[in-house]
C-alpha cells in the first residue's frame, strides 16, 4: 500500500477551526433542524445494525481488520494505554485494540448508538458508554489514547469534539481519528463514487436484513463527498489545542489524522 504523510498546518487563528463536518444533505434530513439530523443517524444506525460487520466484510475496500491494527500501532498505541474508541459502533475498532493492549478493563468504548452497541461482541472488562464525540462521559485527563474510526463524517460539531479529545486526553495522550477521504484523482473519485453509491447499495439491497442498509451506503458516499477538507480538520485539531498534527494517506482514500495531546 502507498502512503503519504503530511505534516501539521502551520499555526492557525482560533476562528479558522469548523464546526459541521459537512454542508446539510436535505436527501435524509431537514436542512434547517440540527436536531433531526442527529435522530435521523440515531434511528438510521440502531436499524441497520444487525447488517453492518457483515457488510463491512464483504464491502470494505481493504479497511478491515489488518488495517485498523496496524493504523493503531503506527499511531503509538502499546500495552498499559488506558484507551477511549469514541463512535465504537458495533466494536470493529475496539477488537483491533484489543489485540494490542489484550486489556478489556482498559478499554471504554462511546456511541450514541445502543443498536450498533448492541453488535460488539467484545469481553467482560470493556464498558460501552451511551454518548457523543461532542460530550465524552469522561473524567478529564482519563485516557491515554483516544480513536475515532470512521465517524468524523456523523458528528455535529467538529470543534466541540476535538476540544473533548483535549479535555479527556492526558498530557501527552495520543490521538488518532481514521476516516475516508475523496480521491484527489478524477478517475479514483468516480470509481470510489461508482462503488460506494452504486454497487455497494445493490449488494447491500441483496443481502441485508434491514430495508435501510443499501440508504445507509448512500448516505456514506454523499458525507464522503461533502465532507471538509483534510486542511481544515487539521486547522480545527491545531485549533482546539492538540498538538503535531499530521495526517497519513493510504492508497489515497484513508486518512489516519494524528495528534497529541
């Protein structure tokens, strides 16, 4: 796999940080009601997820399980880490930590999700804690490392969120946010659009057992696509007090955002 590495942004003002990850998508929720969107993910990932781990292993694109581990371990995360996964969902990230530190009661996962929750087969040990990126139910100073896998694109507000990361992370503490990002090429944005839009919501509509799991793969290309610049989340990161930022690329769609705290 190719990878590229770009360094943190230069110092920032605070006002150049964002705070919605993307524009509104007026398709699955009112543009004008922040507080239906965030019911609309809700209800929309409570009731596909009884398809989701089988899904993401059949469609995944090479995110699966090696990837997740090994992302991990070039963010720094060692044994002895007291670890946050914010957005944990059905615990695909959380497994891939667990095969590092091999520590559940080290281990405290975050989703507002109870459905996707519900999924992760995970040992005694871990807790799984009702709750957002933007209002982490954590003491401050409580973790070591901190991950968010593929949810930057669900959260309302991407400043209140990483000034949480700050807040929880301890001096030191390590960040890691891994998402999906749109191919600079021409040709790599309409295959991954032809893909994720097209052919994965067919498959989906094939082998699902939700009626809104091939919308849900949708829904994953349209934030995909609208979602703000790496450049900014990086400025938004720098913002809210984190500091080295970088972001590693691989195969140019899947970006490991890091930071310390």
């Amino acid at each position: 796999m190719t990878e590229e590495k770009h360094p943190a942004a230069p110092p920032i003002a605070t006002n150049a940080q964002v705070h919605l990850p993307h524009a509104p998508l007026p398709a699955y929720y009112s543009s004008a009601d922040g507080g239906q969107r965030e019911r609309f993910l809700r209800a929309t990932f409570d009731n596909t997820a009884v398809d989701y781990n089988r899904l993401e292993r059949l469609l995944g694109l090479g995110s699966g399980s090696r990837y997740r581990r090994d992302a991990l371990q070039r963010a720094g995360l060692k044994p002895g880490m007291q670890v946050v996964d914010v957005g944990m969902g059905t615990g695909l990230v959380s497994r891939e930590i667990l095969h590092i530190t091999g520590q559940p009661d080290a281990l405290v996962g975050v989703d507002p999700s109870a459905g996707m929750m519900a999924q992760a087969t995970l040992p005694a040990g871990v807790r799984c804690l009702l709750g957002r990126a933007e209002a982490i139910p954590l003491p401050d100073a409580s973790a070591d490392f901190i991950v968010m896998g593929y949810a930057l694109r669900h959260i309302a507000d991407l400043a209140a969120a990483f000034a949480e990361f700050r807040r929880v992370l301890r001096p030191g503490g390590r960040l890691l946010v891994m998402e999906i990002t749109k191919p600079q090429s021409r040709l790599g944005y309409l295959l991954l659009k032809g893909y994720m839009r097209g052919i994965v919501p067919l498959l989906a509509r094939l082998v699902a057992r939700s009626a809104e799991t091939p919308m849900l793969w949708r829904y994953y290309w349209d934030t995909i696509e609208a979602v703000v610049p790496p450049a900014q989340v990086m400025a938004t990161l720098s913002a809210n007090g984190l500091i080295d930022v970088e972001r590693e690329v691989t195969l140019g769609i899947f970006s490991e955002y890091r930071a310390r705290g």
